[in-house]
C-alpha cells in the first residue's frame, strides 16, 4: 500500500477551469494535485473548442480556395484545389500538442503534482486514483461535461459525436447533423467548405434556437448560400441501412441517405463514474449546486465550470478556477461578472454580451436598441463581407449599456471590448466618444453607440 499523497487542495479535472484553478493555487503557495484521467486541457484543448476551430480554418481556407477555381472579382485564379485531410487533422493534432504540453510546463512550473488517472472519491477529504489515496484539505471538482447521447441513435460506425468528427479519416459524401445548435453549425459549415454534402435535422422550428432570429437570419441565409439542407420542426427516429429516418409535427416522415450521421445535440454535466454519490451534494438538475464562491453544499467542496452547468463555457471555468484558488489562499472574492460573452463560430460568427431587447423587456426596463450594419462599414467590405451588423442595447434613463449583440465576419474578436464595457458600467457616450481605428469592424461598435444617441454618422 503506497503511503497517503497530503495536499491542501485537490483538483479533479484537468480542463481549463482545473489547471488554471491549479496554476492560481501554484502561484499562491498553495499545496496542489490535479488529477486528469485522459489528456491535460481537458475537452476544450483535445477535443472541443481549439481542434474545432482549427478544422474550421481548414475548411475555410479549402473552400476559398475552390472559389478561386471560377472567375473572381479580386482578380484570382487557381487550377482545382486538392485535400489531403490527414495532413489537415494532423496540423490541427500539432496545434493541441503544443498547447496540452504548454499546460503541462506551467503546471510544473508553479509546483502542481500531476496525477494521470482516473479518480474514485472516497469522501470530502479523501481520493483514490489506481490505488493511491489522497487526502485533501479542499477538494475541487472540474469534472467538465460529456456530449449527450440520444437512445435512438447510439453512437459507434456511421453514427459519431463532435469527437470524431474532428478527427476524421476522410470527407464523406454525405453528411446528416442531428442539432441545429452552435455545435452542430460549426461542424456542419465546416464539412460543407470541406466538400461534404450536409444536411441538418433540429427539432425546433429554427436554427441556434437560444439566440434571437434577428440574430441568427443572416447564419441561416449563409446556410442557403452554401447548400446546407435545413430540415427543421423534425425529430429524429433512427438510423439503419445507411438511412436517416425523421418524423415532423404532424407525424410526417423524412428519410435521408447518408454515410455519416453527427449526434451534436448538447452537452451535460459529468458527474457519474467518479464516485459523487459518496459526497451527496445539492444538485441543480443535472448539475452540481454552487453559491456566488463556487462553493458546493458541503464546507470545503467547490465545483466549477461545466460540472456546475450553464452556461458551459471554458472562459467561465478559467475564472472560476482562478477564483476558488484565491479564495483558498484567503483573499474575499465573488462570481459576480456582469456579462460572459457567448461566441457561435458559424459562418458568419455570432456574439452576445450581456442583455438581449427581450431580456431588457422581460425585466421591465426601458431601453434604446439600435444597431449597425456592415453593409456600412468599410472593412467588412473589403472582407468581402457585408451581411449583420452590430446591436446595443442601454437603459433609456441613463444610457448605461446592458447587452452587445453582433452577426458577422470575425465578430468574436469583438467580444472583448463589449464583455469590457460592461464590466465597465460604460454609457453610450462612453462608447460613442471613445476613437476607434479606421479601417476596422470595431467602428460598427462605435456607430452602434452613436445611433442609440440619433447620430450615427455612416448611415
């Protein structure tokens, strides 16, 4: 029997919310082990968030290539392009090598023990991992989430989740996406620029239902464009023979052929095969209960990041995690944030900040909304992209801003600057009297600001 590892804090999970909880706890002198039964980065590094995104630079940079195949308006030519997908996905493997082994040196560097494998709690203060026993004076749970499987549509051959989808062997001809979600979109476009034929099945009556159709009409026209086939209002029945088969509202069945079907229909917590029932803690549905200190119902326990639900978003566990360690370490911290930016890498991007029109109106506050096309703005046309735009929303009363909402070509990299004002308490003057760089996509930001105040200078 190995003698017992005694640490001060232990940290189950290995993604962005556990090694950054761990590095912050390194940093503060606070005795860490993390525990990671698979890679460290955890899903957003190996499988989720980075590999996704690189597979979408990938099929971007194929299909623009193709486009040059046809006469262009920029004056570009180019014989047929070619795909040597293995070489893709190996570029994009190289990517999260660098960067799992990035996590690994700073976890050393700050003093954390690194335990690979897979962890049984035994209680609040004890763990065990193949056999060796941790006792802990703070037990740190960033177990993350899993992708929700349908009974229906078991996973394994033709039938695959987000994992496989980037990691694929070859390009099929026809590609079926079980979900209209952001994951399912991503991945979606990402196969038709990779030459795949796609069609989409989503229950509901339009696509990334959590966000407004204003919002979300450009992505959908963008979907048409592309030849992406929309089957919406129909669930899902089964999959055999190489046919997809799904029924509408009125009992109306659709059957498609397809050589692949991509199940991307959410993600829920993890919170079995690790021994959680020893610990009996509050749920919030399907997820671990938390206060605004990411404390759970048990002294000493915390939870963060997807284990402890919505919104699931690897930028929500990198600051809780760095929260739990100072709190740890003594010092007086809450999760309070105003706003946590929710950013869909679809073509074109989409990007929410803060409060929605609805929302404002739902709470009862009288608002100014206004927005800006890119139809406008200059450097999205010399992006060869025009469609959205950028929206406000600010109290009437005052003109402090409550919500950014933007559709459009690199919207993401706009994201800072609207989660900043409002973590700011800015006003629309603020925003509006603030000079930004010309030629950029951040002047919509600007003239967003300046129609709310009735002077929008471009339109």
């Amino acid at each position: 029997m190995q003698p017992t590892i005694q640490t001060t804090l232990l940290i189950i999970g290995g993604g962005p919310g556990g090694y950054v909880a761990a590095i912050r706890a390194g940093q503060l002198g606070i005795p860490t082990v993390l525990v990671e039964g698979q890679a460290l980065g955890g899903t957003c590094l190996n499988i989720g968030c980075i590999p996704s995104k690189a597979l979408i630079h990938v099929a971007e940079q194929f299909h623009q290539a193709s486009r040059f195949t046809e006469p262009s308006p920029l004056g570009i030519s180019v014989s047929s392009p070619r795909l040597d997908i293995a070489r893709s996905v190996e570029w994009k493997d190289g990517i999260v090598d660098r960067l799992t082994s990035g996590v690994a040196t700073l976890l050393k560097k700050q003093g954390v023990k690194v335990i690979h494998g897979w962890a049984k709690i035994l209680d609040g203060k004890h763990v065990e991992v193949d056999g060796q026993r941790i006792q802990c004076e703070h037990l740190l749970l960033a177990t993350g989430s899993s992708s929700v499987e349908l009974p229906m549509l078991p996973l394994g051959g033709a039938v695959i989740s987000s994992t496989e989808a980037l990691a694929p062997k070859s390009v099929p001809n026809h590609l079926v996406v079980v979900g209209g979600g952001y994951i399912g979109l991503e991945l979606g476009i990402a196969y038709r620029k990779l030459g795949a034929r796609v069609s989409v099945v989503e229950a509901r009556e339009r696509i990334l239902p959590t966000y407004d159709a204003e919002l979300t009409a450009p992505v959908a026209a963008s979907l048409k464009k592309l030849g992406v086939d929309l089957h919406l209002g129909h669930s899902v029945q089964h999959y055999a023979n190489g046919c997809l088969s799904a029924r509408d509202g009125q009992g109306n069945e659709l059957r498609i052929e397809a050589d692949q079907v991509l199940v991307a229909v959410g993600r829920r917590p993890r919170t079995h095969g690790f021994g959680l029932e020893q610990l009996d803690l509050k749920m919030n549905g399907a997820a671990i209960a938390i206060d605004a200190r990411c404390q759970t119902s048990m002294r000493n326990v915390w939870a963060i990041g997807d284990v402890a639900g919505e919104p699931m978003l690897a930028h929500r566990a990198m600051a809780q995690g760095e929260m739990v360690a100072e709190l740890i370490a003594g010092k007086a911290r809450r999760f309070e944030p105003n706003a946590i930016a929710a950013v869909c890498f679809t073509d074109p991007e989409v990007v929410v900040v803060g409060a929605t029109p609805e929302q404002a109106s739902q709470q009862g506050v009288d608002c100014i909304v206004a927005q800006f096309p890119f139809a406008a703005n200059g450097r999205a046309m010399s992006l060869e992209s025009n469609s959205g735009f950028v929206r406000v929303v600010a109290r009437r009363d005052n003109h402090l801003i409550l919500g950014w909402q933007a559709v459009g070509v690199a919207v993401s990299e706009l994201s800072t600057a609207f989660a900043q004002s409002l973590e700011m308490g800015a006003r629309l003057e603020d925003v509006a009297g603030t000079i930004h760089a010309h030629p950029t996509l951040g002047e919509a930001v600007q003239e967003a600001a300046l129609k709310a105040l009735g002077h929008a200078l471009h339109v």
